[in-house]
C-alpha cells in the first residue's frame, strides 16, 4: 500500500487526541498536519494539549513539534495532505459547510461528526457490515462537483456495540424489532473524571440526541443505495434509551431482539463466531481478526475488562438468553473512542484507501 500524508481536523479535542496516537505510527498514513481553533493555532501540539491530554497513553514524541494550524484555514491545510480526519466541536451547520470545503478542495473528508450522517449521499459506514455503500462517493462528487474530493462518515458510538452483533443475525433469520438500553462512558462526552467529578457514584438517564441517534442510524446502515441516494430501511424497528455512567470508556448496551424466523441459540452463536467483514478479508491495519466475540461466563463482558479487545476494535457479547416478552436478550459492549470514534474513522479511512477512492 502507498503511504499517504494525512491531518487531523480538531486534533486537541478527546477524539483529535485519541486519532493522534492510532496515525502516529500507522503503516500507511503519515501526519502531516494538525489542525484546531484559532485559540490553538501557532502553538506547538505539546503547548496546546499539555493540560487538556486525556489519553493513558503519552503524547506521541513525533507529533509534539508540530505547529498547530487554523482549521478554518482550508488551503493552506489542504496543501500538506492528501485527506484529513475530521472531529471537531462546532454547530452541525458550521461542520457541514467546513467538511464540505475540505472536499471542494478535492481532500477527502472521513468525518467522526454528526452533521453529515444523515446526507443523502455521505456513506455512514461501519466497514464490516456496510462496506458497499462507499459506492455513493461517485454521486456525492458529481453534486460537489469534485473529482477527488467526498465526505465520508462513521456512525454513533452509541450504535457500535449492538449494530455489529444484530446486523448478521437479520441476514441470516430477519431482525423484527429491538429494543435498547445503552449505558454510555464519559470519554463519549470528551470528558474525564478530573474534568467531570459530578459523574462519580452517578448516573444520568439523559444523552441529549443520543436516542435519536441510536434509533434512527441504524436504518441507513441497513439502507439501499437508489437514484444516487442511501434509502434507509424501514426495518428493522428500534426503541432506545441511553444513559451516562461512571465509566472512562467502553460503551455497554442491553439488547432485546425478536425475529421473524427465530433462530436457536446454537445458531445464533454460530452467526457471531463465523462473521467477518470487508476488512478482515483486506487484512486492514486496524480490522480485527476476530470481530464478534461471544463470552460464556455469566458476569462476562465488563467494561475495564473487556474495552481493549483487538486494540479496542473487537466487539464483545455475552448473556445470550430468551426473554419472556422478546425471542432473545444479550448485553455487549464496545470501545467508544476506538472503534465507536477514532478507531473506526481509521479503519474506515483504510477501507477507502484499499478501495482506491484516495487516489
């Protein structure tokens, strides 16, 4: 694979940083530039960050020199990459106008942002399970009237972890309806403990928009492209409630699912452990090997346990059980940072890039 120059649009925010360390020593992908708010801009990546790092892990020493753009500033940013990375904390209508910028540009856009999610011709991809709706890049260039340039998107992190291990099971026995209650880390509000000490020994039963989110996301993943659209589908049915807990990271869900052919738990079991997607059959940097976990053990998976699964990119399952007003119930859980925001931005962004819609 060729290497590619890349930046990172809002690279001080929490996600910004956690997109750092995934590009700070990828195989195919080389930071050429970062980019922030004006506030930001001119400091070296050490000066801006130094009291607002929030990741485990040291700020990467190749990146701490670099002097730190003005996001806003589309041609001098475009002129040192060939696409960017994109989490930044703006009003919806503001994120549209600067991603679609970018990609006027002709640099592509993989967009961790909400603002586009909903574009008609914008591929909102988990790349296991929705690969082929990158196909739409083509109609999205001819309305902007690009030839390289496109916006790209992932999902909500709050989709990550009960998306993955539905979407299979409805190829296979048909998803009638589901309901889901998620219980969400404060990373996924860009905030740590230090910063957000009213979360400890609490839970907040209200994410504002999540639920939205969370019930309407999934349609498009299972959407069709038509007419140079993504036509979401109208099944399978989604009821959700999402709530903030004390956790650092790692988004749990609590799923309850009915079918229209019900299947048994064998069967069920038998689906997750043989899945696989596009990126596993590309051998993707950041694609896990194995992305369906299911764990046996009736306390299994917990969050500090589990999160880091495959470097944050693997999905974990456990309780699997019939319900008496559903066919099956089941908890699982997902990195919200790795693969619900950067990770799954990279990994998206590898899958294009394999694809050739990066050249």
């Amino acid at each position: 694979m060729k290497s590619y120059n890349v930046g990172i649009i809002g690279a001080t925010g929490m996600v910004g940083q956690r997109f750092a360390l995934l590009l700070a020593d990828h195989p195919w992908f080389k930071i050429t530039c970062l980019a922030a708010s004006p506030r930001s801009a001119g400091k070296t990546y050490e000066e801006a960050v130094k009291n607002r790092w929030a990741m485990k892990s040291p700020i990467p020493e190749n990146l701490k020199n670099i002097v730190i753009d003005d996001a806003s500033d589309v041609e001098k940013v475009t002129k040192k990459v060939d696409f960017v990375f994109c989490a930044v904390d703006m009003k919806k209508d503001e994120i549209k106008a600067l991603e679609d910028n970018y990609a006027r540009h002709e640099c592509p856009v993989i967009s961790n942002n909400s603002a586009h999610r909903m574009t008609e011709d914008v591929p909102m991809v988990i790349p296991e399970l929705n690969s082929e709706h990158i196909k739409i890049i083509e109609s999205q260039r001819k309305r902007l009237g690009t030839k390289k340039g496109f916006v790209a998107v992932k999902s909500n992190c709050s989709l990550q972890s009960y998306v993955p291990a539905l979407y299979p099971l409805d190829e296979k026995f048909g998803v009638e309806k589901c309901l889901v209650t998620t219980y969400q880390a404060i990373s996924g509000a860009g905030k740590t403990f230090e910063r957000w000490p009213e979360m400890l020994d609490n839970v907040i039963p209200y994410i504002g928009g999540e639920e939205e989110k969370s019930e309407k996301e999934p349609l498009k993943i299972w959407g069709k492209i038509e007419n140079g659209k993504i036509i979401p589908a109208t099944s399978p049915e989604f009821t959700a409630q999402c709530l903030r807990v004390p956790v650092s990271d790692g988004h749990m869900a609590a799923v309850f699912v009915s079918f229209n052919n019900k299947p048994s738990k064998e069967q069920i079991l038998k689906v997750w452990k043989n899945f696989s997607g596009e990126p596993q059959k590309l051998a993707l940097p950041h694609a896990p090997k194995q992305f369906l976990n299911y764990f046996e053990q009736d306390d299994m998976p917990q969050t500090r346990l589990n999160r880091d699964l495959e470097g944050g990119m693997a999905i974990s399952i456990g309780r699997l059980r019939e319900d008496t007003q559903y066919d099956y119930k089941f908890v699982c859980l997902s990195h919200n940072t790795l693969r619900g925001a950067a990770g799954g931005g990279v990994l998206l962004a590898e899958l294009l890039c394999a694809k050739g819609y990066m050249d």
